[in-house]
C-alpha cells in the first residue's frame, strides 16, 4: 500500500517541542452568518489544551539561562488556572519544580482535578477580592513567595515574556499562515501578555490592522472601574488593569455577556467542530459584532484567537444540567439539547 501524506512532522523530542504551531481554521458556519471572513487560531492545539503552554515554556527557560531556579524550587502561581496547568506539565521537562497554584473560585472543577493529578498544590481565592486586598491571589501568592524558602513568584501580569512569547513567535505564525492580510485582530483579555504582544508585533508589519479587545460585561480592564467581579467566563476580565497590558495598541473593547459567551461557544463546538472554552465563545461573539458594526458592505479578514480546550469545562461550558441552573441556556442550545434528548 503506498503512503500518501505529504511531510507529517517529524518524532519530536518532548511534550516541549510540539508548542505552538498551532492551526487556523476558517469559521465558515458562524461566519457566513456574519458579513466577515472569520478565522481562529486554535490555541487549544498547544499539549496542556491552552495558549499557556507558549508563556509558560518561556517564563521557564528564561529563569533557567539566568540561573534564577533550581530543580528543588517552588514555583508559586497566581493564576485562572491554565498557566499553574502548563507549568506542571511541563516541569517534568525542565526540574522538577514543585508548583502551588493560588486559583479563582471561578475555575472549573475540571480543571482543579487535572491540577491535582498533576500534583499541584492548590489554594482557592475569593473572586471578589481586589488585586491589593489581603485576600486577594496576588497577596496570599506574594506571602507563600516570600514565607517559603526557595520558592519564586511566577506573576503572568507582570511579566515581560507573556508578552514576548506572543510578540516574537505566536504574532510570526500568524503573519506567514495569513500571508500578511489581516483587517481585524480580536483577542481576550485577563493579563493582556496576548493582545499586546500580537498588536505590537503584527501592527508594525500591517498597516491599518485593527485591534479589538474583549473582556466579560463587568469587567473593569478597559476603564479601570470597580464594579462586582461576578462573571462567570473563565480567564478573561479583572477588576484591575494589568501592568503589562499596553492600551494604546487596542484601537477597540467590546464587553460580552456570560449568556453569549457560553451560547457562541457551544455554537463553535457543534457547527465548526471546534471544541473551545467559554472565552473562546466571548471573542468569537466579539468580532461578528465589531465586524458587521465597521464592514460596510466589505467583508473583512477577522482573526480570533481560541485560547483553550472545551474539555477543561466538562462540568460547566458542556454540561447542559449547568447552563440551565445558572440560566445560561439560550432557545438555540435549548433546541438541540431537546433534539438529543428525544
Ligand atoms: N482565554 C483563556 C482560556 C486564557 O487562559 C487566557 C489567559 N488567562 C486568556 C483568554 C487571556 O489571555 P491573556 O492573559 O494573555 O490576556
């Protein structure tokens, strides 16, 4: 029998060297509905299931050429989640770095079992609290840091490679797979080490690219307001402005609401195949409504990015049992939950 795939990557060495490369795929289901060509970069192709697996192999390999961690360190994360995930997955392959995660009561319980089987050490925080309140996941990591012989702070909002690792290799991929013809960018935001290392980087090589940063509805990073933090999107908003978020390059916020977020995101999974988180369904919704409010007539090349897996929220995004609890259940999704159920 002849062989008839053409140049399948090569064995690669470790978990490490299959980062990043990750597909775009056009949304031609959600898109055609919208007068854009809607494309997204599938994020949850990274091995952990998201984006984070790029910052965090960077954050490592950085410490480690400037000596700064040894194989007996703690790493201390205060993270939503997915950046304490890839950390732990990928220490095996640098230390063995122990990892303590200070993790919302926000996140999945999926994800909270796959940290534990990982053998992370977890401690919850109360979404509420404020980034400089005692209570909050920076304070209680900052103390565990500071307490705690041979430990470091890994602080994803403040550190300058969540930015490179996008403005350097993640915003390349992107102008070689689009041939440099993109109108749209649209990216969620929680450190803002995506949309600034992208449109930076991708701003300077196309001219007239255009920026959208989306953040759930009561969010405050766009407008540095305090209001309730209660959302219940995953890893994108805060109620604070992040350091290393630079606004000048976001020429545009749209605010989503959980119900659209989770009812887009279901939408992605069942018409396009492609199995997405709820901020995925965020940015999606996103960037139909901030193309088809400046199209015109035109139909734009809109890039989003799909930052992690469906299969982090079995008992949430993908439970129908959930969305109708927690009202999230819209006539689309409730039709097809009625058609499966007969
Ligand atoms: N979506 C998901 C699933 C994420 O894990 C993150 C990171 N918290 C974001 C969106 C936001 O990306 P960034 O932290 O780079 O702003």
């Amino acid at each position: 029998m002849a062989f008839t795939k053409v140049a399948p990557p090569a064995i690669a060495d470790s978990t490490i060297a299959t980062i990043g490369n990750t597909p775009i795929v056009r949304l031609s289901a959600v898109g055609n509905k919208a007068q854009v060509e809607l494309l997204a970069k599938t994020e949850f192709s990274n091995p952990s299931g998201s984006i984070k697996d790029r910052v965090a192999q960077k954050i490592l390999s950085g410490l480690e050429a400037a000596k700064k961690i040894k194989s007996t360190t703690t790493l201390v994360v205060p993270s939503s989640g997915n950046l304490v995930i890839s950390l732990a997955l990928l220490s095996p392959r640098h230390g063995q770095y122990k990892v303590i995660g200070l993790v919302p009561e926000r996140t999945s319980e999926d994800r909270i079992q796959l940290l534990k089987s990982l053998g992370v050490e977890i401690v919850r925080t109360p979404i509420e609290a404020h980034a400089d309140s005692a209570e909050s996941q920076f304070s209680i990591a900052k103390k565990i840091a500071t307490d705690l012989p041979d430990a470091i702070l890994i602080d994803e909002f403040a550190d300058a490679a969540n930015v490179e690792v996008h403005s350097q290799e993640t915003a390349e991929e992107i102008f070689i797979q689009c041939e440099g013809r993109l109108d749209v960018l649209v990216v969620g935001v929680e450190t803002g080490g995506t949309i600034t290392g992208l449109a930076k980087a991708l701003k300077a090589k196309i001219p007239g690219l255009k920026v959208v940063g989306v953040e759930p509805e009561h969010s405050s990073i766009q407008d540095g307001v305090n209001r309730s933090s209660a959302w219940k999107v995953e890893d994108i908003g805060s109620n604070f402005t992040p350091s290393i978020l630079d606004k000048s390059l976001v020429d545009a916020w749209v605010k989503v609401s959980d119900q659209e977020s989770y009812s887009t995101a279901r939408q992605i999974i069942r018409e396009e195949g492609l199995c997405c988180g709820p901020s995925s369904g965020s940015v999606v919704a996103a960037a139909v409504r901030y193309a088809n409010s400046v199209s015109k007539g035109t139909k734009p090349r809109v890039l989003t990015i799909l930052n992690d897996t469906g299969r982090n929220y079995s008992s949430t995004l993908l439970s129908d049992d959930w969305l109708l609890e927690h009202d999230l259940m819209d006539e689309t999704m409730a039709r097809s939950v009625a058609y499966h159920r007969h």
